[in-house]
C-alpha cells in the first residue's frame, strides 16, 4: 500500500510526486511514456527551462525525484481504477494491481486537430496552439488562425503581436461585432472561405489554400485543437468533469481535490487553460493537498 500514487510522468506528475517524496512519502509515479508536448522540440517560457526539449526537462525531473528515498517510477499504463479498502486499486495494462491510499490525477488529455489535410504532420512545428509557448519563434512571419471553437476569435486578436495574422472562420466562427471591431483594430485580416489544406516541406509550412482555390502565404498557423481525457481513470473513479471550450476536464478544487474524496488532480486534465508552467504549478498544488489529507485525515 503506497501513501500516495502518481499517475502521469510529465510536467505536473513530476511536480506532484517531488512534493510528497520531500514529505517523505512511500509515492509511486506511474508513466506511460506518451506526454503530450512529445510532439515540439523545446519548451519555452518554463521558467529556467527555456528552449530545452521537453523530454531532457523531463528526464531531468525524474533523476532528481529518484534521488529521494520513498519515490519509485514504474513505466506502464493505468487500465482500471476502483475503490478498495483505505484507498484505491489500480489494474496495470500487464494485469497486475497496485494500492495507494491516495489518488493524483496526471493523465493530461490528447489533441484532436481539425480534419485539415497536412496539419497533423506540422503538428508542434508550423501548426501550433499556444502563442506564448511558442510564438516567438515564428515572429514576423506570416501567421494564420484556425478557427476550432467559439473562443478562436480570442485568440486571433493575440498573434499580431508576433506577426502580421489571418484569421480563418472555417465558415463556422464569425466573429461577434465586438470581436470583429477588435480584429481589425489589431490588423487582423478575416477570411471567411475555409483552409481546406496546408501547403509546405512539412514540418515547414508555405501557405495554406481556401476552398474557392486561392492560396495565402502564412509561414505556420494557431489552431485549439479539441481536447479529451488521455485516460480513462478520473471517469471511472466517478470524479466530477466540467466542460471547457475544446473538451472536458476534471473539476478540482484550490489543492486539486476532485470530486471524490482522496483523489487529487493536475495538470492540463484540470484545466481549459493548458501551459507547462500552469501544469507544473498545479503539480505542486495536488502534492500538497495530498500529503496535507494524509495528515489531517
């Protein structure tokens, strides 16, 4: 029986487990291999971290969790979890079974990107999603914005700031009066024949062409791809979700407590808002609510 186990080795399953393993917790993190920033080349805006790979942070992270005594790492994937006595038992895809008697929530969700010919082959490099993870390293280029979701407008009246920006409606998401006078306040040009492909060297991209057959020069395009739960756990434990703008996630509170007690949560499965940084913050948060629900349990 562990005191706590971790279920996810990235950015916020990290953060987690060094928490309770400096509280000198029997912690086990469970990883499956598969984070979902494995698609880009570096992180930026990590504090102290910028512009290494993902995967060194990573790696980095997990060397020094294990220089802790009570940590341990098993790679695998999580297939089952239910409720068991004083805690909760975990069903490996090998078939065997580890207990904890608390629960962090690490899992992260995966990207749906819109059916465009040539966008998943850009994925992480010409096709992008956050701005401020990425967008300085595509400044004063050609940009473009995908629209996916009601809040693409939003995001469309950021990117000027790294460079001169199109912003596609796909025909779907016509920005509202407000937003429409904010765009073009920003410069921002508003097409409204869809992107029905991508153009390029892949990774690189050259233009993207309109349905009606015209192409436009953009040098790598912003889209919110839609998002689901990488992992089935947090519903079979019967934790509360939320609906956000591109996909569900799991409702927590201020110390990452979902809905069901003694099962904690963190990371871009928590959030509508998905950022390293955010991610490993929250990391924090749930290994602390965790350790502190042992205590005063």
């Amino acid at each position: 029986m562990h005191d706590v186990i971790v279920i996810g080795g990235s950015f916020a399953g990290q953060s987690a487990a060094m928490q309770l393993a400096r509280a000198r917790q029997d912690v086990l993190l469970i990883d499956a291999g598969l984070p979902r920033n494995r698609f880009a080349d570096a992180a930026h805006g990590f504090l102290g971290q910028d512009g290494r790979t993902p995967r060194a942070i990573i790696r980095d992270a997990a060397r020094q969790l294990l220089a802790y005594p009570t940590a341990r790492m098993l790679a695998g994937e999580v297939r089952h979890a239910t409720h068991a006595s004083d805690g909760f038992a975990l069903t490996m895809a090998s078939g065997e079974t580890r207990l904890a008697r608390r629960l962090i929530l690490a899992t992260g969700v995966s990207d749906e990107l819109p059916p465009i010919p040539g966008m998943a082959e850009r994925w992480g490099e010409t096709v992008l999603h956050c701005p401020y993870c990425h967008g300085y390293e595509v400044r004063d280029h050609p940009l473009g914005i995908i629209a996916n979701h009601p809040m693409s407008a939003h995001q469309a009246a950021l990117i000027p700031d790294w460079g001169p920006s199109t912003y596609s409606t796909q025909s779907q998401y016509e920005p509202d009066d407000a937003e429409r006078v904010r765009l073009e306040a920003r410069g921002v040009a508003i097409e409204r024949v869809p992107v029905v492909a991508l153009i390029g060297d892949a990774p690189a991209l050259s233009a993207v062409q309109l349905a009606d057959g015209r192409t436009i020069e953009i040098a790598a395009v912003f889209t919110a791809p839609r998002t689901r739960l990488s992992s089935d756990v947090a519903v079979q434990l019967g934790c509360a979700l939320e609906d956000g703008p591109t996909g569900p996630f799991i409702s927590i509170d201020n110390w990452g407590l979902t809905s069901v007690p003694g099962v904690y949560a963190a990371g871009d499965a928590t959030s509508p808002m998905h950022n390293a940084t955010f991610a490993s913050a929250s990391g924090v948060k749930a290994g602390v609510g965790a350790h502190q629900s042992l205590v005063f349990a």
